[in-house]
C-alpha cells in the first residue's frame, strides 16, 4: 500500500507539542509528588508545579517548533528529531550531577535523584508524542 504524506502545518506541530508538554508536566508532576512522599525529600524553591508545568510546555512547544522544521527539510526529520532529543536529554543532566547548583548551593544528597527523571520523562514525551500526534504520514 502507498504512503501518502499529510501536510504538516505549524498549528498541527503547536498542537502535537501542547499535547506532549501537557502530558509531560501531568506525569512529572506526579513523580515530584511521589517523590516527596517516599523520600521526604523536596526543593521547592527549584522544583514545584509551576515551574515543572512550565518548563514541560515550553521545552515540548520548542521542540514541536524543531519536529515542523524537520519534516520541511529532510526526509530523515524521526533520526534527527530523536537525535537532537538524546543530546539535549544527555546536556540537560550537566546541573544534576554538578556538585552546586545554578545558584552557587551546594547539591542535596537527593537532587539527581528528583532531577534526572524529570529531564527523561520530558524527553520520552516529546519523542513519543509530538510525532504520534502530528502524524505526517498515513496508510
């Protein structure tokens, strides 16, 4: 059976990265809750809902913005699009294994723990589904 590309517009990729973005701060939401529940361990002067809300919609939205780029130049937008999720995912854990953080403190003994799950978390969502819900090719 043929592949036909469906044309992707830029709200189609808008949607797709709110979609994932939404998802991600729901689910790293949660495991900031649970987290603190099972460790009693909290920064929430760094880490709260807002802040997670915010930087899982705006990191999703960027990389939607990234995904349309993609598919308008290259036929291999899946390989680069993962690729450039993987660098960024490896980039962003440069704060959870420094020794301080962004602001001079020292790093709590529990802070890689919280963090670096949230950076995959995030990740996964936006490699999983800002393809799935932009859907550029149908059978």
């Amino acid at each position: 059976m043929a592949v036909t590309r469906k044309k992707l517009t830029l709200a189609l990729a808008v949607k797709g990265g709110l979609l994932a973005g939404v998802s991600a701060a729901i689910i790293t939401n949660i495991y900031n809750y649970l987290y603190f529940e099972l460790f009693h361990f909290s920064l929430d002067e760094y880490i709260n809902f807002p802040v997670l809300t915010f930087v899982s919609i705006i990191s999703s939205l960027i990389a939607s913005a990234g995904y349309y780029m993609l598919v308008k130049l290259t036929r291999k937008y899946t390989f680069y699009f993962n690729l450039t999720c993987i660098i960024v995912l490896l980039l962003s854990f440069y704060w959870s294994f420094s020794a301080t953080l962004p602001d001079g403190m020292t790093s709590p003994s529990g802070f890689r723990l919280l963090s670096m799950p949230l950076h995959v978390i995030v990740t996964l969502c936006i490699m999983i589904i800002i393809p799935k819900a932009t859907d550029v090719r149908r059978y």
